[in-house]
C-alpha cells in the first residue's frame, strides 16, 4: 500500500486536517492545516514525504490557522479556490475578530483552484477540488475526501480505512 492517509482535528475549531501522501514518490499534500503543525511535522518525518501543495478546502480562518507555520517548514504551493481569496485576504482581520488572536498574516496564495481543478501528488493520486480524492491504481479503496469552496462547506472526511 503506497497511499499515506492521516487526518485528525486541528486548532481551537477541531478543523479536520489531512495529510495524503503517496510512499513511493515521497510526496504529500497538506489539507486545512488548521493547527498542529507538530503533529503534522511528526506524520511528514515518519513517512519520509515531502509536502508539494497545501491546500485548503475552502477559505475560512480554521482551515488555515497552521498555513504559515508548515509552509515556512515544509514547503509546498499554497492553493485555495479563487472565488475564496478575500477571505484568504482578510486572514489576519477575522481570525481576530472571530477568536481574538494576533496572527501572522497567511502566506501568499500561489495557485488559484477552479471548479475540478486537479492537484498531482505522487504517482497514485490526484486531488479534485469539489470532487474526491481518486486514486490511479486501487481505484475505489479509496473514496473518502471531497472538498468545496464555492456554495458548499467543505470539510475533509473520510469514509474508509486506509492503511
Ligand atoms: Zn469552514
């Protein structure tokens, strides 16, 4: 099985944060790091991946709220769907007014997602923005992240085990 999947409640709103990665690239995309970036560090070092996107289901504060902390760690293109980039803009400003912390502004969006855009990871899987994660080979074993931005909440889930 060369498919990484790790999720578990992040930050003070419990985000779900996802780490999907394939073991034999060594590749990883981060999903609504909303906290732990500790936690996160230890899944990236104990599956030697490296983090190629970060990306965020959609663009409220909890979602993004360990964005900077891994992308100044790890790396990896900052993506967001473009309809959600002010709210991305008004990171800092919200998150104040919401839960009354001083943070950092968020990191530079670099890739703007559209409706079933599709992000690359490793030779196995393909991420869809408003569709499932979907995987080249054990298509079906898999068919647990869905993702919305625009008119939806999205929120990662997951609806089967994988190892
Ligand atoms: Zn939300």
């Amino acid at each position: 099985m060369t498919l990484v999947l790790s999720t578990f409640p992040a930050g003070p709103l419990d985000c779900t944060c996802a780490i999907v990665g394939d073991r034999v690239a060594k590749e990883a995309v981060l999903i609504d790091p909303g906290g732990e970036p500790e936690r996160i560090a230890a899944v990236l070092a104990q599956h030697d991946l490296r983090v190629v996107a970060i990306v965020h289901t959609h663009g409220h504060l909890d979602h993004m709220l360990a964005t900077a902390a891994v992308k100044a760690a790890h790396g990896g293109i900052v993506c967001l769907h473009g309809a959600d980039a002010w709210l991305h803009q008004e990171f800092q400003d919200r998150t104040k007014s919401f839960l009354g912390l001083d943070v950092s502004p968020a990191p530079p969006l670099e890739r703007l997602l559209e409706h079933e855009d599709v992000i690359d990871c490793g030779a196995y899987l393909s991420l869809s923005q408003n569709d499932r994660l979907r995987t080249g080979e054990n298509s079906g074993r898999f068919s647990g992240l869905a993702s919305s931005s625009v008119g939806g909440h999205g929120h990662v889930r997951r609806s089967r085990e994988v190892e």
